[in-house]
C-alpha cells in the first residue's frame, strides 16, 4: 500500500467519524436545549399552579367559608397539584378550608 493510498484512506476515515462525531454533538446539543425548555415549562408550570391554587384558597379564607362545590374544585387542583410532586405549605391552608363552615354564617 502506497503511501498516498494510507493517506486517503486516513482521510475519509478521519473525516468520517468527523462528521459522526458533529452529528452526535448537535443531536445531544439539541436534546440539551429541549430538556432545558421542558424543565422551564415545567418550574412555570409549578409556579402558576402554586399561585391559583393559592389565591382560590385565600379567596376562601377571606370570604370565611367554603361551598361543597368550591371545595370539590379546590381539591381537584390540589390533587393535581400534589400529583405532579410539588410541595409547599399547601397541606396547611387546605386543612383550613377544611375548618372552614359549608355556607354563610347566619345560614345554615
């Protein structure tokens, strides 16, 4: 084998994996970025369940009581809200809409 032919076989060889190695970098740079923006709408999606959540809870608090129909929804969205692994102090407050009487005071 000549000397010529080592170094064209080289060469494609060489540039072969070249462009096999570009390919995989994109792809695992392209996977990183779409895992980055899944973990964004993740947090964002977290943080807007924590704030509606949240108000519909001090809504209650502050109007002093709580439907069984307002309660069934609240807990849809703290079921939900659980499921998805979040935590915060909503354990707390909903033990309060717990306390809180089924309609008005002065009604029954």
């Amino acid at each position: 084998m000549s000397t010529s032919e080592l170094v064209g076989i080289l060469t494609v060889f060489l540039g072969g994996n070249g462009i096999i190695s570009y390919l995989i970098q994109y792809s695992l740079s392209r996977r990183d970025k779409r895992q980055e923006k899944d973990d964004l709408v993740m947090q964002t999606l977290s943080l807007q369940s924590y704030c509606n959540l949240k108000q519909e809870i001090v809504a209650l608090l502050d109007k002093a009581w709580a439907a069984e129909s307002e309660r069934r929804f609240l807990y849809k969205m703290y079921d939900n809200y659980k499921a998805h692994g979040w935590n915060g102090d909503m354990d707390a407050m909903m033990r309060q809409v717990d306390e809180l009487p089924y309609a008005p005071p002065g009604e029954s």
